[in-house]
C-alpha cells in the first residue's frame, strides 16, 4: 500500500522538479547578461610556515570598500577597478599584506604570523567558516587524523576522537551498525542516531542497511554509510548544539554528521595515491563454556544430584570444538587508487577502492567496489560547476538472526559438545539444534547492495559577493536479499527473495551575500530545499523443492510469500543565517528553518526550528596583555531548538492491513489509529563554551556545558480500547540531557627530529526523564514506559531512559548452597517475584572519552589511542541459557558451573546440583548485570615515512609511508571482558533499547593490520 503524501505540501512533485529546473536554467545562463565593467583579480593565499591554504582571509581594493574573502581551499576572486594599484590582504593574527597589482591577473601570496591558528576551517551546514571566528560547536575529525589509518565503518573516524560523541560498535559482524549517540539520547522511541550529510545531501538512513534491514540482514541493524568509501573522505564534522543543527531543523535534535570529499585544487598538479592494506583478525574475547567430558561429568553429577544418575552412559563418548568449528582467522584486503589535481579552471579527484573482507565468524563476507569522480569548472569569471558522485557495489554474506540462536557464534556456546557436524562418512548432518557448518556450507543469505549518491551544482555570482548556488542530490539504494534452505534443514527446503528500491532526491536552492560597513562585517544566506524518498519492496517466497541444486524461488512447489508495498515520504524547508562580526571580535548569529513534513498530522504538518548564537574574542581586545600565557580567548554561547522526525512515514494517518476474507467477502481490517495533531519532538539547548590557547597554541583547550530538552515526545501511549486500538503515535513526555564536553590538545615536545602531541577528551552526561504523560506507574510511584525489545529496561520519570528493572541477587547461600535473591525490601528470599523489582543502574555511561598519543622520530612514528566509558552497565542475557542448570541436557553450559556448592560454608558460584531452587538460577537478575565500563587500547599503529632523499633516487614516488597497527588491541578494567564479553556491543540495534544488552552478540574483532601508501 502506497500513500502519496507530496501533494500534502503546498507543491506537487511536478511543481517542485519544474522550479528546480528553472533555478538551474537561470544559473547556467543569467550570466550571458552580465558584462565585465572591470578587470579581475584571483589567487590563492597560504601560509608561509605549513604551506597550507588560508579560508576566511579578507582582501581589499586599498582605499575603497571593494574586496571579498578566501574561500575553503584559499582562493579568492575579485573585480577591482581599471585604476586600482593595490591589495590588501589582512586577517586576526596574520601580518597584514599590501601587494601591488600593476598588470597582473593573478597574485599569489603567503602570510605569516600565527598562520597555524587560522589554518583550520571548519564546515557548517550550507557553508564553511574559520575555524577562530565559528560561534557554533562543531567537532571535526581532518584527513590528517586517519591518513594512512585502515577501517572499516566509516564511524570508526568518531569514535573517542571528540567530547560528547559516544560511538559503540553494535556488534562484531563486518557491516552491522555503530551506535553513535551525540550529547546524550534526545529520544525514547524515535530515533536516536545522527543526520548523515554527504557533500551537501542528507542521507536515507531507513533502507539499504539501516532500521529496515534488521530482520531481513541477520538481526544486526546494518550500517547507512557503510557503502561509503573511507579513502574518500577529507574530514567528518559533528554538529552538537542548536545553532550548528539549526539549518537542519526538523532532523537536527541527535546531531548532525556532516561528511566532506576529496576534491582537487586549483593550480595543483596531479597527485596519484596508491594504498593497500591486508589483516588479520579474531575475536576480542569468547566465553569459556563445556567440553564434552567436562558436560558428561557435569550432567552425571546433576543426575545424580536429582536422584536420576543414568543418562550419560547412554550418551556417545564423542567430542566437538564447536566454538572451533564456527570461528576462523578473519582476513581482510582492500586495494585504493586516486587521483587529485587542477588547472586554474578546473579541479578533479577520482577514486577507486576494491575491500573485501571475511570475519573470524564463519558464515560472515565482505566484498565492496567504490568510485568516485568529484569534478569543479570556473566556465567563467561568474560561473562555477561542480558534480560529487559515488557509486557503491557490496556484496554482503551473512547468517541469519545473529541476536538469537541462529548464529554460529550462538550454536558454538550452546550446540550439545558431545555431537558431531559429520557422519560417520564425513557429510553433513542434522544435529537438531542446529548445524552452522553445515548452515554456511549448504544455505544462502546474501545481502547485495547498490547505492549510488551525488550532487550536481552551479554556483552564479551576479555581482561582488552576491552568489547563487542551485544544487540537485540523490541517494539511490537498490538492495537484494536471497536465501535458500536446503532440505537438510528443512524438508523440501525453502526460498526467498526480496528486493528494496529506495530512490532519493533533493533540490536545494540557496542566496549569500556578504557586505562590509567599516569594522562591521555581515554575511546573509537564505535558501528553500524538497526532497522526497520513494521505496518499492518486493518479496517472493517458495518451499518444496524437487533437488537442492534449484535455487530459484519459482522452483518451489508451494509458493509462501507474495507481496508488493510502497511508500514515500516528502519534507519541504525555507530556511535562513545571518551573520554579523563588529571587528573580529565581536560575532553575533542567528540560524531559522521551516520544515513542512509529509510524516506528520495535517493540523502539525509545519514546525519552525530556530537558533541564536554569540562570540566574543576576548584576546583581540586592546586590554588583553599581548605577553600573556594565554594567547586565545573565546566564548561562546547559543540557544536554539531543533526536532526530530524519525517515525514511520504514516504514523499520524489510520490505516488498514492486509486484506483478509470476512465469510467469503474481501476486506481490509483496521491497522492503526489517526491522529491529525502528530507533529515533532522539540529539543532545546543551550550552550556555554570557552576556547583557550596557550604558551603560544602549544596547549589548546575547549570546554562546553550544554542543558538539552526535548519535549513533546513521540511516544506510543495507551488509548481506550473501546476504539479498537490498544495504542496510537502521540506527543507526550519530556526528556533531559545536560552535560560538559572537554578538549584537550597539547603539542609536548617540538624537536627537530622528535615530536610528542597529545589529545584527550571527555564528556560527562545527565540524563533524565522529566515527564510521561499517562505512562504507566510502578509499585514505587514512578511513571515508566518499557523500552520494547527488552523488558529488563524502562525509561522512568525522575531517573533516565535506560533503567535496569530487575530483581536483585545475593548470591549463593553457604550454609544451604541455595541461590538467594531480594525481595523489594532488601530481605533475602528463594522465591522471588516479579514485584520484587527494583532500579538497578543504567545503561547509560556516566562519561566517556579518548585520549591519543603521537609519538614521532624523524620518519618513524608510534601513535596509541584508547578510549574509554564509565558509569554504564550492560545486562548479559545469553548467560540465562549458559546458566540454566536445570535445563542442561538440552544446550552446553559457561564454564562457571562446574563450581557448585557441594560443601557447608563454601563461597561457590553456582548453587547446589540438588537445590530445590536451582531451576530459578537463571531467572532475570541482577546476577547477569554487569559493570560495563572499560579501558580499550583501540588502536596502536607504528608507521614509516621513507624519507624525500631516498624516494628522489626512484625518481617516481614523492610519498611512500609503511605501517602495522593493532586494532582493539587490548582491554582492561573491565568485568565484561572478565565474564567472556565484549564491552562495546549491544543488541545489534541503534535505537534506545538496543542500549547495554547483549544476547550472544558476536564480539569486536581484533585485527593486526599492515599497508602501504604510496604517492606519486
């Protein structure tokens, strides 16, 4: 069932392609009418120390208030009159330059003084803007940071790099999902991960491996931006307060990821680029667990125990390794080749990547082609072209539902250790439980993706500093699932096949402007944008099949699946900054969007998204002692709102399911209830920061206190079920996140040869629930809303969202060798119930950060980063199979069992084999909790730079670096770990109550990597 929603915007679909294209027509051709009453002037301005291109630098026609500013890359363009004699280049902390003109086109120059504070630009929504005039918190992660630094995930870049973004990988499986949180969780049951950006365009994050693909994918959420290309990317920048996500409005409340592409430079000869890369891995921590004489002894001692010693005799003396069976040494390989470079019209980057990989759990492959072509063109003095396209080809073999036990890893822990995967003629057999080798032998589930992104864009500058810019994105998925069941598994076997089109596009349309009045610096944007997803899921399925040699589903007998959905969404969004800087010092910002959703009630279809923010260089003022310790002083502050729209496409419109037979008549039976006032969560924020650089920038501080509330929840409430419904979509609750991100860089030794830098940061969270309308209330008082997937958690009034509900163990007696719990008041008792719950602790960390440290020798250098979480816990439970005694005949068991009570005043882990309570011991308890903060050396990396005096003599490499690193080296601190867990995994998903569990989930991978990277 499809609903067209485009009309319910104030323009159809047709209206909109047609303005788009009017736009572009006038930006291709408005020019043809402008005649040069000038001559022009252009170049490039770099820094005279590092080499590195200067943004943001002004230049000034000398006595006139003609000029313009250097853009991202340091260029500039300006039409100067026919008697003009001199430009003024200046900037905060630069030495201010005059050069003469004469006849001259093109002027190039270097300046110096401080060129290293101004080198930085940072890149805003719809923009980019010096890093020390940027009023916004915004943390960027440079090609620099990951030069020469194999992932696999994207995300990856993030994680313990910046304060307040905490990144968690969800699982251990190659292209599963990283759980990105940004300042907190913004949302019960709506989404929690950021807004990806790629070069402009927002990304579809709802299919071709995101939410939509966790059932059909293996139970593991997979990840939205795993098709692009590391390689690719010339910085990742995090947008965490109202006023750098203002312009995002509707989708801005978890943050927005802002990522930018390689691109050529003007004048720039062309660099080739060659790296490769190849590892090894295997699994971070396994759980030890029975071998077969170990679970034969354990089960006659517990027959024994029960007065029924008779069943191991019988069993076979046979043996299996099966966590051997399904583990193996994961091996990866991935081959780049780019290029980049320019003329003075035209700049280009193009790359390739070819990455496979194969997990250490069998049963897990990768195999990922990558292109990319980023192309600019100056046709004239006024108009500019631009495209970024990347295309994306992956081939994804998984098993099915790694969260349950259908995954080898699973079956490893709990398959029965005295069967076998072979007869006794060596083939495959059904061993009831299940058979993984067999499984990843003889079935199929293949992921297949094609994902193809892009821009196109023309930029027109009319007059001086005024430009229009008109820009068309797409984010086209095309995704397959196959699977086939033989008839080992299942009698006839079985089929199936689905196929996902989700096409996405985006016209946006933007003005800036930027004047001078003296001291008094303006810079005005305004801009209007439509986008529109549209999705087709097709699904066939068959069983009964003749041979297992027929793949195909039309080879079944009995078909089982046939359907055919559709849907789509549409957002249209007028938007607007105004920036104003009284003389470098002084920089006030005001950001507004008006987003007009398809997904939303028609009486809350529009939202209004605003922000305001302020700066104040302090060390520019002329009572700032110049010899100061201190040699930067910034604060800043802002206070915005933005919201939050992941709900399903139709949850505000009543519905009807699938058709269904009423006594031979064809119908439709009601599926959900309407509600017309749905509209958006509201998160406001406000934020404090303060920048300092001292002992000449050697030391580089940032700090900032941010106070979020979201209000208006999207939460699904209870309703009368007189209407015929138990619950419907609605805006209810208030949701608290405060908290202070802390950055710390440090250069502690710059020698000739030898360099130590540092880098450390932290952020500290509160989280709280400050309002559930109508939410259910506990024996306590408290009002609650369970988190779905798992019942262990709640989201509670007066506490935060991820809250333990659980009954609480005392251990085993050592009197009595019986397993004790706690009744609500604190008594021990046998026989707890459900009543006996109480809070226990969240699972969400109290902080979490990472600190780096750069070590470098003449062409050798040694850099460590860790990262670390603390304050959280996380709920273990697989350990209710691996601790179920009473039920031992039917799966293996942890390793810990084997130490039972058997004597008066003994301190045992498990109770008694003849405990009359033993079948409770492995109940929902505090017992599988577990204190989830940990210390992980994330990743050592020892590289070479060969140096220029030697690559000279091949006379074809001008860059040649070899490396080894060892990812998720090792972990300390941690009980997780200890128990046979990895700290840095949950439930496979991305939303709320994916946080702190873990049922079996495959652990991280740890990979020794060595590379070579190559510039010629």
């Amino acid at each position: 069932m499809r609903v067209n929603f485009t009309n319910c915007l104030s323009l159809g679909r047709a209206a909109w392609v047609k303005l788009g294209l009017s736009s572009l027509m006038i930006v291709l051709f408005c020019f043809t009418s402008v005649q040069a009453q000038n001559r022009t002037v252009s170049g490039k301005v770099t820094s005279a120390e590092s080499g590195e291109s200067l943004p943001g630098v002004n230049v000034i026609v000398k006595g006139t208030t003609v000029g313009t500013v250097t853009d991202i890359d340091g260029n500039y363009k300006l039409n100067v009159p026919q008697d003009a004699s001199t430009l003024v280049f200046s900037f905060i902390g630069l030495a201010e330059r005059e050069v003469a003109i004469g006849d001259r086109s093109s002027i190039n120059i270097e300046m110096n003084e401080d060129a290293q504070q101004l080198s930085e630009v940072v890149v805003q929504a719809y923009g980019a803007k010096s890093e020390k005039l940027n009023v916004q918190q915004i943390e960027t992660v440079n090609a620099d940071n990951f030069r020469d630094f194999p992932v696999v995930s994207p995300q990856e870049l993030l994680q313990g790099q910046a304060s307040g973004i905490q990144v968690t990988g969800s699982s251990g499986v190659i292209g599963t999902s990283q759980n990105v949180r940004i300042r907190g969780v913004a949302s019960i049951n709506a989404g929690t991960q950021p807004l990806y950006v790629l070069d402009g365009v927002p990304l579809n994050d709802a299919s071709g491996g995101a939410e939509g693909y966790s059932d059909e994918a293996g139970g593991s959420a997979l990840n939205p931006i795993f098709n692009l290309n590391p390689n690719d990317i010339e910085s990742m920048t995090v947008l965490k307060d109202a006023s750098a996500t203002a312009l995002y409005g509707s989708r801005g409340a978890n943050g927005v990821v802002l990522i930018t592409t390689k691109k050529g430079s003007a004048g720039q000869k062309t660099q080739f680029s060659f790296d490769y890369f190849t590892g090894w891995s295997e699994p971070t921590v396994l759980k030890d667990v029975l071998s077969a004489d170990e679970w034969r002894q354990f089960r006659s001692d517990y027959l024994t125990a029960r007065g029924t010693p008779t069943e191991p005799s019988s069993l076979p003396q046979t043996g299996y390794n099966w966590l051997d069976g399904v583990t193996q040494t994961g091996r990866t390989n991935s081959y780049s080749l780019s290029a980049r470079g320019g003329t003075d019209k035209t700049t280009f980057y193009v790359g390739g990547t070819y990455f496979n990989s194969s997990s250490y759990q069998i049963g897990n492959d990768v195999d990922k082609i990558n292109g990319r072509l980023n192309l600019t063109h100056e046709a004239t003095d006024k108009v500019r072209f631009g495209l970024n396209l990347g295309l994306s080809s992956l081939t994804n073999d998984r098993f099915f539902q790694e969260n349950s036990t259908g995954s080898p890893l699973t079956v490893g822990y709990l398959q029965l250790p005295y069967l076998e995967p072979y007869d006794a003629d060596g083939n495959f057999q059904d061993v009831g439980f299940d058979n993984p080798l067999a499984s990843q032998a003889l079935n199929t589930f293949e992921f297949v993706s094609q994902r193809t992104t892009g821009n196109v864009y023309a930029e027109f500058e009319p007059i001086e500093r005024l430009i229009l810019r008109t820009d068309w994105g797409i984010d086209n998925v095309l995704t397959e699932t196959k699977t086939r069941t033989v008839d080992l598994f299942l009698s006839g076997g079985s089929a199936g096949r689905e196929i996902i089109q989700d096409d996405k596009w985006v016209s946006t349309n933007t003005a800036s402007y930027s004047f001078d009045l003296e001291d008094n610096m303006f810079t005005v944007l305004g801009g209007f944008s439509y986008e529109t997803s549209v999705r087709d899921d097709i699904e066939v399925g068959s069983q009964g099949f003749i041979s297992d040699a027929l793949p195909n589903v039309v080879s079944g007998a009995t078909p089982t699946t046939t359907e055919a959905t559709g849907t789509e969404w549409s957002l249209y969004s007028l938007f607007g900054r105004l920036n104003y800087n009284y003389s470098n010092r002084y920089i006030l910002e005001g950001n507004i969007r008006r987003d007009g959703s398809s997904r939303f009630g028609a009486n809350n279809r529009y939202g209004v998204f605003w922000a305001v923010s302020g700066g104040w260089l302090i060390s520019e003022e002329s009572f700032f002692p110049e010899n100061s310790a201190v040699n930067f002083l910034k604060l800043t502050s802002s206070y915005g709102i933005s919201g939050n729209d992941r709900i399903d496409n139709f949850a505000s419109l009543g519905l009807y399911g699938a058709g269904r037979d009423y006594n031979g008549y064809p119908g439709l039976e009601a599926a959900q209830p309407a509600n017309p006032d749905l509209t958006w969560e509201e998160t406001s924020q406000l934020d404090v920061s303060l920048s300092a650089h001292f002992l000449d920038s050697r030391l580089r501080l940032d700090a900032s206190w941010y106070n979020k509330v979201t209000t208006d929840l999207l939460l699904d409430v209870p309703i009368l079920t007189t209407t015929g419904f138990t619950s419907r979509t609605e805006n209810a609750g208030e949701l608290l996140n405060r908290g202070i991100d802390i950055n710390l860089a440090a250069d502690i030794i710059e020698g000739p040869d030898f360099r130590w830098t540092a880098q450390a940061n932290i952020g500290f969270l509160h989280n709280e629930v400050l309002e559930l309308p109508g939410a259910s209330v506990d024996p306590f008082g408290n009002q609650f809303v369970s988190q779905a997937a798992f019942g262990s958690q709640r989201a509670v009034v007066g506490s935060n969202v991820n809250e333990f509900f659980i009954i609480r163990y005392n251990g085993i007696n050592p009197q009595t060798g019986d397993p004790e719990w706690l009744n609500r008041d604190g008594e021990p008792t046998n026989s707890p119930t459900s009543d006996d719950r109480v809070y226990v602790g969240s699972a969400l960390p109290s902080f979490s950060g990472g600190i780096t440290n750069a070590f470098q020798y003449k062409g050798l250098e040694l850099r460590i980063f860790a990262n670390f979480v603390s304050g959280s816990k996380s709920y273990v439970s697989d350990n209710e199979f691996s601790y179920n005694i009473a039920a031992s005949g039917a799966f293996n068991m942890s390793g810990d069992v084997l130490d039972y009570w058997t004597t008066v005043g003994e301190n045992a882990t498990v109770p008694a084999l003849r405990s009359d309570y033993i079948a409770d011991f492995n109940r929902e308890s505090t017992l599988h909790l577990f204190d989830a903060s940990y210390l992980r050396i994330k990743n050592i990396r020892l590289s070479y730079n060969i140096p220029n005096n030697l690559l000279e003599s091949s006379n074809f490499f001008d860059r040649a670096v070899v490396y080894v690193q060892a990812q998720n080296a090792f972990t300390l601190f941690s009980d997780l770990k200890e128990a046979g867990i990895d700290p840095e995994v949950n439930n496979g998903g991305t939303d709320t109550s994916a946080q702190g569990e873990t049922f079996f989930t495959s652990p991280q991978a740890r990979t020794i990597t060595v590379g070579v990277s190559l510039g010629f």
